[in-house]
C-alpha cells in the first residue's frame, strides 16, 4: 500500500512538473511578446525594406497589441522585405479567411504572392520558399518558439519550419 502510495504521487508530480513546464514557457512567451510590444513603440506603416531587393511585399495579420509580431515584422523588413502591416482584433478569422489551417496557429498570419505565412517563420525561409515555388499552402512556425525572428531572449529551443501541402498536411521545411 505505501509502495502503490508512493509510486501514485511520483506520477502526479512528474505530470504536474510537465504540465506546469508547458504552461510556464507559455507565459513567458506572451510576456516577452508583450515586453516587446512596449518597447518598440509607433512602428510606421507600411514597413520599407532596406535593401534593394525585389522581394514581393508581405502582409501581415496581428492585433494592434502584438509586440513579437511587429519584431517579426522588422526581421523580415531587414531581410529585403516590404512588410505592410494590418491590426486586426481577430487573427483566428484573419487565418481562417486567407485559408492557413487553425491547426498551425500562431500570434499572426500573413501572405506573400501566392502563399500563406503563419507565425515567426525565418526570411531565408520563405526566400527559398519563393525560389523553389512548390505547390504548397505556405509556411508554418506553430506557436511561438523562444529564439525564433521576433521571439529572440535569453533561451532559444529547437523548432521546425513546416511546409503546409494544399491538403492541409505539412512536413519539415527546415530545421532551426
Ligand atoms: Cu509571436
């Protein structure tokens, strides 16, 4: 009985230990999206690239209050693209209308030519994107990973840049 007792409250806390794990790298991503929000006040828009490069413009979809969107924004803008910005108060419709599958979710969702971006998904990303033109819904970074573009702080984990096919399936774009 004290054995069973034993090994019953072990489970619990390694579930909790998880559970609370999941739930604490969540919050601290929406605090460092917020804490990025306020520190990069008054973003002019639209965004101008600062290279020559012709790159097709990107809009993106995020609530006016997103402060890890607009990073990303900027990182694309360094990047050659020309980003132009649209607050909405509702990105899950946003992502909905466009057609990016709510399964892929992130803070904002975009379009670029004939493809669709969801969440932090690096630049040289959808350059190569653009240059290999598969026949594809677009991109994907679920979530919001820490070290991402515009999710960069002091701890990065790994992730995965997910191609979406037109079925609504995805596999492994790039590794990061
Ligand atoms: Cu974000």
């Amino acid at each position: 009985m004290k054995t069973n007792e034993v090994s019953f409250y072990k489970t619990s806390k390694a579930n909790f230990a998880n559970t609370y794990l999941q739930t604490h790298i969540l919050l601290r991503s929406l605090v460092l999206c917020v804490a990025l929000g306020a520190a990069s006040p008054g973003m002019a828009q639209p965004l101008q690239p600062s290279s020559g490069q012709a790159l097709p413009s990107v809009d993106v979809y995020k609530s006016p209050e997103c402060g890890c969107c607009k990073a990303w924004a900027e990182h694309l803008q360094k990047n050659g693209f020309t980003v132009i910005l649209h607050d909405v108060n509702d990105v899950p419709a946003a992502r909905k209308k466009l057609g990016m599958p709510n399964r892929y979710g992130s803070c904002h969702t975009a379009k670029v030519g004939q493809y669709l971006i969801e969440g932090h998904v690096p630049a040289a990303d959808i350059k190569q994107l653009l240059k290999e033109q598969p026949k594809a819904i677009g991109l994907a970074v679920p979530s919001m990973p820490p070290g991402s573009p515009g999710m960069e702080g002091e701890r990065s984990v790994p992730y995965d840049t997910l191609l979406v096919t037109q079925d609504g399936n995805s596999k492994v774009f790039a590794h990061h």
